[in-house]
C-alpha cells in the first residue's frame, strides 16, 4: 500500500491539576476530539467529492492548531472549539507528546514534513517560532517571495529531501504570488499487510453501484486468514478490520447493509472506535475470505475553507477580522487552504510463502467482499487517530 498527501495553507487559562493533565487523560480527550473533527470532515469531504475520494484529516487538523497558536481572541476561539484543542499550556504539551510520539512508532511505515514559508519582509514573532518548530518535522524557512522561482524551489527541495525523493513539487510559483505566509504539508504511508493477499488469486470482477447494477470491473484481490468483522447496527454497516505490519495499525473497511455511502461518515458521528473495538472483541477473530478492489485514487480538495467554515472556523479567512497577532502584528488572514492526495492499495509486499499458506486452505464459509460502494480508515489504535480515510464509489481497472 501506498498513499501521499500534499496538503497546502497559503495566508498571508484555565489551571489544571497534574492528575487532569496525566498523559492518559489528555490522550483520552485527544481521541475523543480528533476523532469528532475527522468524521465531521470527512463527512464534508464526502458530500463535495460524490463519495468517492482520500483525504487525511489529521493534517488539516495539525495545520488548524498551528494557525490556532498563533490566533488570538474571538479568532483562536472559533479554531479551539472546532478542533477541540485545549489552551491550557500543559495539554498542548501533551498533545504535542502525543502526535510526535506517534510519527516516531511510525517511523518506519510513514514520514511527514511540514515546511512553513514566509516572506522575509515579515515580522514573525520569535515566541510562535519556537512553538512550532516543537512539533515534529516542522521546519520554517525565511525567504524572499518577490524572488519567486527561488522561493519556490527552496521549499519544493526542503520537502523532496524530507520524503526521500517519493513527494516533490508540492507548491507552483503561482501559490507564493502575493502571499507572504505559506505552509506546506507532506505526508507519505507504505505498509505490509500482516496477511497479505496474493496476486495469483486476483481476478477481473464486476463492480455494483449501491443499486445493484454493474456499473464496471476491478481488479479483486482475495485473501484468506484469521480477521475482525462484524455488524455496526449503529451505522447500518459490516465492519472489517486488515492489519498491518505493525499491527498497531488497521485498514477498516465499512460495507453499507442499507442506506447511501454518502451517509456513512455522518452516521459514524454517533459512535466511537471504542464501540467497534468492543464489538470486533466480542466475536473475536475468525477465518474470512476477503476480496477486496485493488485501488488508485486521487484526490485534490481546494476549497478546505469552505468546508472547515461550515464546521465553525470562520474569523480566520476575513481580512478585516482576522486576529493573528500570535504570529505577527502585522495584518494577515488565510486565502485558502488544499490537499492533494494520491491512494494506492495493492497485494504489493506480500511474501510469497505466506500468501501460499494461507490461501492453500481454499475459502470459508464467511465472506466479505466488497464489489459495491465501500468506505476506508487507516487507523494509528493506539491514539485512534484517523490517518487517511476514503470512500471507492467508481470502479476502475488498476
């Protein structure tokens, strides 16, 4: 498997105990507050793509935080309610331990790079440099904007060495005309599966829309082996959970039984990875034949702001009312916001002498096959923070 995102910003006291400031209790108010943030999102996300995109809430979700310590008054309010990120000093510690530390278990399976651009003509405050430069693979760079293919090229070579060659060119000349603050976020996940799938056994097969009419083929990858799934009355779904390695890591796919794909992130608001996690327990692991589309998405979403703006943050993209002094006193606001992101899962990593063992014990008696609109998670279990997640609506030959 392997995924990208591209994702570009381009803008110009409560005192708590130690006990309520412990790392288990912040990480508890943490999933709970990411977790409301993405499905709100990708719910947005959804309805602007007709279902059938990838995106990676978490990166907005850092990059509305960063702007959020550099916000102040009615404007970081809106930022804090809607991200659900606290303004007690010591939480924001927290949250920082947190997301390093799971980039840092990650390492091996998914790098990151944000790259914060400024015009060198402006007055950055040294105390929301040093902030920012705390989290993890953060790097600002002062450059002269009226150079523009220099700039350009500064930024685009910062991220290209952070990704190893495998993400470049993540902003044109275009995006540093008449701005003077850009950030610039990268993220990259390749990971084996723990029962990977075998490409003897993928075949063509056709693809149903959620009426049950073909609508066109995919190439269906078949793996047998010990998996999680079960019913989500809640969301009207099936559930199944595709570890990886490590299998801290999970592929949740979820399989409409009634109702739209469109629906399902809207539906998955009035529940919690806990109560899918206590369901997958409760049956426990069983011998499953899974068949599952390979897939190749890629996705651009351009009007962040639009969609954001109707979750709360709004101040943030008026240049009047825009209160960013954090970062600055000069005036400034954010013009827009985007990300790109490229989606590809594949048998790709499999071990041959694994993939003949398992599929050598033929089928069983449970299936799961997803050959109909389908959503997607890839989710950290430790934090449950949401790193990508998509819906597959359009069937397409990869």
């Amino acid at each position: 498997m392997n995924l990208r995102t591209v994702i570009l910003i381009v803008s110009i006291g409560t005192v708590f105990s130690k006990k309520f400031c412990s790392y288990n209790e912040v990480l508890n108010v943490h999933k709970r507050g990411t977790y409301d943030f993405s499905v709100q999102l990708l719910d947005r996300v959804s309805q602007d793509t007709d279902a059938h995109f990838a995106f990676s809430p978490i990166s907005t979700w850092i990059q509305l935080i960063t702007l959020a310590r550099g916000a102040r008054r009615s404007t970081q309010k809106e930022l804090l309610k809607v991200t659900k990120y606290h303004r007690n000093r010591c939480y924001q510690r927290r949250y920082r331990q947190i997301i390093n530390g799971m980039y840092k278990d990650l390492k091996y399976v998914t790098k990151r790079s944000n790259v914060i651009a400024i015009n060198h003509l402006l007055d950055i405050k040294k105390s929301f440099i040093n902030e920012t430069l705390k989290n993890k693979d953060t790097k600002i760079l002062m450059l002269n904007f009226n150079k523009v293919e220099e700039a350009t090229d500064k930024v685009n070579k910062i991220v290209q060495a952070s990704m190893n060659g495998i993400i470049d060119d993540v902003i044109d000349e275009e995006d540093l005309k008449y701005t003077i603050f850009v950030m610039a976020d990268t993220a990259y996940f390749k990971s084996d599966w723990l029962w990977p799938f075998n490409p003897a056994y993928t075949s063509r097969q056709t693809f149903h829309s959620e009426k049950g009419n073909a609508i066109g083929e995919v190439e269906m990858m078949k793996s047998v082996a010990y998996y999680k799934l079960t019913d989500v009355p809640f969301i009207h779904a099936k559930v199944l959970e595709i570890p990886f390695k490590p299998n801290k890591l999970s592929m949740l796919v979820f399989l409409p039984e009634k109702g739209s794909i469109r629906d399902i992130y809207y539906k998955m608001k009035e529940i919690r990875f806990g109560t899918i996690s206590s369901l997958f327990e409760r049956v426990g692991p069983r011998l499953i034949t899974v068949k599952l589309p390979r897939i190749k998405i890629s996705t651009v979403v351009k009007n962040i702001p639009e969609l954001v703006y109707d979750m709360g943050v709004k101040r943030v993209f008026y240049p009047d009312i825009a209160d960013l002094r954090g970062i600055t006193d000069s005036k400034i606001h954010v013009s827009s916001m985007s990300q790109a992101v490229d989606v590809e899962i594949t048998e790709k990593g499999a071990r041959a002498i694994i993939a003949e063992y398992l599929t050598s014990k033929g089928g069983s008696d449970i299936e799961f096959v997803a050959n109909r609109p389908f959503a997607f998670l890839i989710v950290d279990w430790k934090t449950e923070i949401i790193l990508f997640a998509g819906t597959y609506s359009y069937p397409s030959i990869y």
